[in-house]
C-alpha cells in the first residue's frame, strides 16, 4: 500500500469514527442531555435491574415446550452474536446455555419483582452442583448487558466535571473570575478540545447525570415528564450524587453563588459502554480474602492539581473496588460461600439498602447483585446461626444438573464439531454420551406419589424409560397404548416430584464439565494411536472417535469411585447404576446402527411400512363402519382385504375381533378431536404399533442381513477374497452409509463390532 492510500485509509477511517462518535451521541452538554432524556423518557429513567429486565425483553423470547412442561427461553441465553444487537434471531454463540429454562424464567420474575419494588433489595443466588452451568448464566446476562449497551436502546450516560485551561498570562481562565476570555460566555465547556481543558474529574460511580437536578425539582420534572402512573425507582426519586460529586457541586455552587446554570456548564455528560474486560458496569467478585471496596484520597494527585481555587480547599475521596466498578449494572459473587461469612455480612445491608460503609465515606450502589455457590457449601451455610439474618436477603434459585437428553446433547456438539477437523466422529456419540450422563442424575420415582391406578408403571420405570419420557414424551414400546398414555400424561408429575430433602432430581450425577473433558482425553489417545503407528511404519488411517471408544473410557470412569460421589451410590430398582447403563447403551446404539445398516440394504423401507400400515388403517375403518373400500389403483369400491389385515395383526400380536379394530378407530377420532386442523398423523397415534411392524419385517429379513453384513466385513479386511460383483455390492453399502453420515473409518470399526455380537 502507497504512502497515499495508506493516508487515504486513515482519513476514511477517522471519517467513519467521527461520524459514529457524533452519532452515538457520545459527549453532551447537560442541556444537549435533557433533549435527549425528552425525546427518550422511558429509556433515561432506569435504574440497573429495570435496564436489565428490559436487556432481557430487547433480546427477546419464545416458548419452551417440553413434555415436562411450558416456560420460555430468552434468547440472551442463546449468547446471540452481535447481529442480533436489533432482537433478530442468530445463531447460538459459545457460551450459550443449553436449557435451563425454569432457571431463565425465574430470573426475570424476580427482575420483575424489584422493578415494581423500585430497587434491588435480595441477592440472587444460583446454586447446585459443580459444572451445572450456573456461571455460564451469568456469563450470558453479562455479555447481554456488555451488547445492549452498544445498542441505541441501551444507551448509558454518566458524567464528568470539565474545567477549563488557565490563562499564560496568569489571568483566570475560561469559566473563572473577571477577565475570562469570550469563551466564558458559551454556554457549556462539555465540548472544549483537550487542549482548553485543565482537568477533568470522573465519576467513578458513574452517577446518572439526572441526579445534578435537586432532588424536589428532579420528582416534579420526572413526574411531569412520564406521567402520574408510570414507575419510577427508588434510584433516581431518592438518590444522591456520590460524595465526591456532592462535594464538588456544593463548592461550585458557592463559588457561583447558587448559580445553577454556571455550575451546569462544568458538567460534561458522557455516554459509556459496559464491559467485563474493563470492568464498567459489570464486576466478578472472586471467592478471596480482600475487601470488596476501598477509597483513595485524590485531593493530592498531581493530575489534579490544576482544579480551580474552589475546589483545592476540598477534602476529596473516590471509591474503588469491585462493588463501584460494577455499579449500575451487575456485581457478580463468584461461588460467594466459599469465603468466611466476616467477608460479606456487609451484603446484610448491600442488599437491602444499597449502602456500602467505608471509613471515609458512605456508598450507594445501583446494580443487581447475583452469585453463585456450591450445593455443599449452601448447606453447611444453612447450618450457621448467621444464615437467619441472610435468609431474607437471599433469593435461592435451584441450577441442577440437566435433565432433558436433548439440551445435554447441545453441550457436546459445539466440541465434537470442532474435533471433527482432525477426527472421523461417528454419529450417536454425542447422543450416546449425553443418555449417560442424564441416567446417572435420575432419581428413581417413588410410586407413593402418584395415583394408586399408575403406580405399577411407576414402579417399573427404568432409567433409560424415565430418560425418554423428558426428552421425547416417548413412552416405553412395551407397554399397552392404554398405559403408554396414562404414564406420559404423569411426566411433568415425574419432573416435578418431591425428593427426600435436601436431595433433588439433578444434584448427583455426572458433570457435563468432567465429560467434556473425557472426549478430548479420547481424541488425545486416538492422536497418540496414529502417531504410534506412523512411527512404527505401519499405514495409519485418519484417526476415528467411535461409541466403542466413548464406552471404554466411561467404564474407566465408573472405576473412579474415590473422585466421583455419585458413583458410591446404592443400586435400587434399575437406578444409580452407571456400568449397567454402559451395557443398555451399547445395545440401543448398536440397534441403530443395524436400523441405518437396514436402510443402506433397502431390506425394510420406513415408508414401505408405513404405507402397509396405512393401507391396514382404511381397511380396518371400512370393515368397522360396514363401508367398501376405494381402491385407489383400480378407482372401484372393494371388499376390505381380510387377508391384508389378517397378515398385519398376526405381526402386531392383536386380534382380528371387531372389538380390538374398533378401538383403534376409537384412537384416530380422539387424536382428530384435540386436533382438528392439519393432516392426519398416523405415524404419531401408532408410532408403537409402526416400530413393531418394522421389527416383524426385519427380523422376517435376518438372514439376508447377516449375509450383507458379513460381505461388508470382508471388504473391509486384508486377506479376504471376494468376487468383482461381492466387492462392488460392499463398496456400494460402504458408499451409503458415508452419505448417511458414518465415516468410512468409523464404520469399519462399527461394523466389525455388530458383526461379532451377531454371530455371538
């Protein structure tokens, strides 16, 4: 680039940012200020929690519906990337939190709560067990708060106190005594160049600049300005301007002799951006041994002392530390109980009141206050005769460890994505991985606490059964569709049922931070697998994480019974049984690999069954309401097919009596009724009836797939021969399976595994 383009550059660039700097509104005089709070009431009123629940409404929010139950899912907690600044949907960012909504929703009811209260006066505190994603909820509302406040919505303004430059000649400068220059007549110093201004004093508490107005005038203006009816906070109706800002305001309004408008030329108001990196308006306090605030005399500073004559009489603090640093925004308390309790009994009166005492002066702060704590160290602190005082100051909010198989599976995925560069991943790990780690959360269910009629389905619940219902609403393929609707119309029952105290659903179990890190201890070991086998001059393929792999290591874990407590557990009825669930696993997931197998070798379409299925479903409805039947290819009314349904029944094991097929017509008019609009699902009201037709065809079928599988198995071995059209047929099932997904390398080791336990 030339010395002219790059100077061209430059000047675009110093273009745009003056262009976005006068834009943004970035420095105003106080009455510029006023136009703007005018023009935007309802936006310059806020104090911090109300800024934050309006965060929440900018991002937006849409239903969450789980078989469990209804809440919403505010998308600040999708981590949305910046494009999302206007609300529009965008894609879920790294620190997205997968699912906890209950936790989500009762975040916002309580940030509600203090905005009809008028300010924040409780402590919310997240807790539950390590890795369940309680700091990764406040990371999120940080980096909502760090987005809105760039946006114009969420525009946050403080101020400072400018003053102008003296005289060379000794003279008073601009603003100051007799024989100012011309520039004294103007009627702000907010936008003096750096080179007219002597000093310039910030607020380290970044007080709203309304709090300049007299707090009697302020009321009436406000009140004038919004209307009788709408809320103001406590923060802008009663507050004060920090003690050095006071101190600094009353010396001038001597100095000028009660003249507001000249004390009004000193202020400039500024526009700020929250940020965690620069600790503005948003602060982490960590679990040490400091106070979380300090003051410092600056009356002394050098950079200061050009202040006028005023001012050089005063006694001058500032505030410091992490409560004045994340004022008016957020103060997070990063695992709070971990620190003695004489650390922060001052949050007795920080949180109802907003007071912070130091020696050399008072505080009040304007944020909301959140931490977090272990679920051990909540209860040892319950234990203490101090947790009475607190109890009041508290808003406990539960963060167990996830429930739902599908929000588990969002925790892995981002992982294996990024593992996929360098890896072969086989499907149904992340899935396989995140069944595993919801069993071993589940409590068994106590069939005391559930109707007398439903307690024998309770009762024999399994893991993995319970672990479907929440994710799928899926009730078990062995029981009745009678009882299969009984027991999904119990799941949000299940969900929410009492748990002896202090045990709960979710507290116990495997940390998803602990399994994110078995998944690249295995990608590490494959690594080392390839790089042993270069070195040895053998041929190594690209390195594969396949459910074998998952399946070693968790054994492994399950033998680390000192480090993990949910491990020492005692079996009971199928439950807290880690090793067992390792085998239902293997299982499941070698049943859909012959499921994806079946579908390569086109032995049993999906399609095909369904559409037999259906076909059984008009006959049967003709024969129960005394009707012909339309046969669609020859366009005339027909007999119903005897032989059709007799063949359909005898592979479902029902019974060809009237009575059984009328019931199943009972079936489609009930689905019809509580939906009466849309397409009929067939697939939907005999899902269970669907999977038995299919396994009937399949196993009909065995023998043709065992063939296959083995001549798979063969071309996929050194030293087998095979024929020109054997090794095509392999070559073509092989070719499929990678368009479905299952890498070669993968399904290499897959299918020689499946191969095995067949022939065992």
């Amino acid at each position: 680039m030339s010395k002219d383009a790059e100077a061209d550059f430059i000047e675009a660039l110093s273009e745009d940012i003056k262009g976005r700097f006068k834009e943004q509104k970035t420095l105003l005089s106080f009455e510029d200020y006023l136009e703007v709070v005018r023009s935007r009431p309802a936006r310059q009123t806020r104090d911090a929690v109300t800024y934050i629940r309006d965060m929440f409404d900018h991002f937006g929010s849409s239903p969450a519906s789980h078989p469990y139950g209804q809440w919403r899912r505010f998308h600040i907690f999708d981590d949305p990337s910046p494009r999302g600044l206007g609300g529009e949907a965008s894609l879920r960012g790294e620190d997205a939190v997968a699912g906890h909504e209950a936790v989500q929703t009762r975040i916002y009811e309580l940030l509600n709560d203090f905005v009809r209260e008028g300010r924040v006066n409780r402590l919310i505190l997240l807790h539950g067990p390590n890795g369940s994603a309680k700091s990764s909820v406040i990371r999120c509302i940080a980096k909502g708060i760090e987005r809105y406040s760039e946006h114009e919505n969420g525009a946050l303004y403080t101020f400072n106190w400018v003053f102008p430059s003296k005289r060379r000649d000794g003279s008073a400068g601009i603003g100051f005594g007799q024989g100012a220059s011309q520039t004294n007549n103007a009627s702000s110093y907010a936008y003096l160049s750096g080179a007219e201004v002597e000093s310039r004093v910030t607020s380290e508490l970044r007080d709203h600049p309304l709090l300049l107005i007299p707090k009697a005038s302020r009321k009436a203006w406000l009140r004038d300005l919004l209307g009788p009816d709408l809320p103001l906070p406590d923060y802008l109706l009663e507050g004060e301007l920090s003690p050095k800002s006071a101190q600094i305001y009353e010396a001038l309004l001597k100095s000028y002799q009660g003249d507001l408008r000249e004390l009004l030329k000193h202020v400039q108001v500024e526009r700020f951006s929250a940020s965690r990196r620069y600790r503005r308006a948003i602060a982490t306090v960590d679990p040490q041994l400091r106070t979380d605030a300090h003051a410092r005399q600056i009356t002394a500073d050098r950079s200061l002392g050009a202040l006028p004559q005023s001012l050089q009489h005063l006694n001058l603090f500032e505030g410091g530390g992490h409560l004045v640093e994340g004022n008016r925004g957020l103060i997070e308390y990063n695992d709070l109980l971990k620190r003695p309790i004489e650390t922060f009994k001052y949050l007795l009166s920080t949180c109802e009141r907003g007071v912070v005492r130091m020696e050399q002066l008072t505080l009040y702060l304007d944020a909301l206050l959140i931490g977090s704590c272990n679920f051990e160290h909540l209860e040892a602190f319950k234990e203490t005769p101090d947790f009475s005082s607190f109890k009041g100051r508290l808003e406990l909010i539960e963060v167990p460890y996830l429930r739902d198989v599908r929000h588990e599976q969002e925790i892995y995925q981002p992982q294996l994505k990024a593992l996929s560069t360098e890896l072969d991943i086989a499907p149904d790990i992340d899935l396989a991985l995140a069944y595993w780690g919801v069993m071993t959360r589940l409590e068994r269910p106590q069939p005391s606490n559930f109707p007398k009629e439903a307690k024998e389905l309770i009762e024999k619940l399994s893991a993995f059964e319970k672990a479907q219902l929440y994710a799928l609403g899926q009730a078990p393929e062995r029981l009745s569709h009678s009882d299969g609707v009984s027991l999904s119309q119990l799941i949000e029952e299940l969900y929410r049922e009492p748990q002896l105290a202090p045990l709960y659903e979710g507290l116990m179990g495997a940390s998803p931070r602990e399994l994110k890190a078995l998944l690249l201890g295995l990608a590490n070991q494959n690594h080392a697998t390839q790089a042993e086998a270069e070195r040895r001059g053998a041929t190594a393929e690209r390195p594969s994480l396949t459910p074998i792999d998952l399946f070693r290591a968790l054994r492994t874990l399950c033998e680390q019974g000192d480090l993990h407590p949910f491990l020492k557990r005692k079996p009971s009825g199928g439950y807290y049984q880690p090793k067992v669930f390792i085998q239902e696993l293997e299982e499941w997931i070698f049943k859909r690999l012959e499921g994806r197998l079946l579908k390569v070798l086109g032995v049993v379409e999906d399609q095909s069954v369904t559409e037999v299925f259906n076909r059984y479903i008009a006959h049967v409805s003709c024969v129960v309401k005394g009707e012909t039947y339309l046969n669609p290819l020859t366009e005339r009314y027909e007999e119903p097919d005897e032989s059709l349904m007799a063949d359909v029944e005898v592979r479902l094991g029902r019974s060809h009596e009237s009575a059984q097929r009328a019931e199943l017509i009972q079936r489609v008019a009930g689905w019809r009724i509580k939906h009466p609009e849309g397409p009929l699902l067939l697939s939907e009201i005999f899902a269970s009836e669907l999977k038995s037709l299919h396994a009937s065809y399949v196993k009909e079928r065995r023998e043709k797939v065992s063939h296959e599988l083995t001549l798979i198995c063969q071309s996929l071995t050194e030293g087998q021969s095979l024929s020109a059209d054997e090794q095509a047929r392999a070559e073509r099932h092989l070719v499929a399976l990678e368009q479905g997904g299952y890498p070669r390398s993968c399904a290499r080791r897959m299918l020689h595994a499946l191969n095995a336990r067949e022939g065992s």
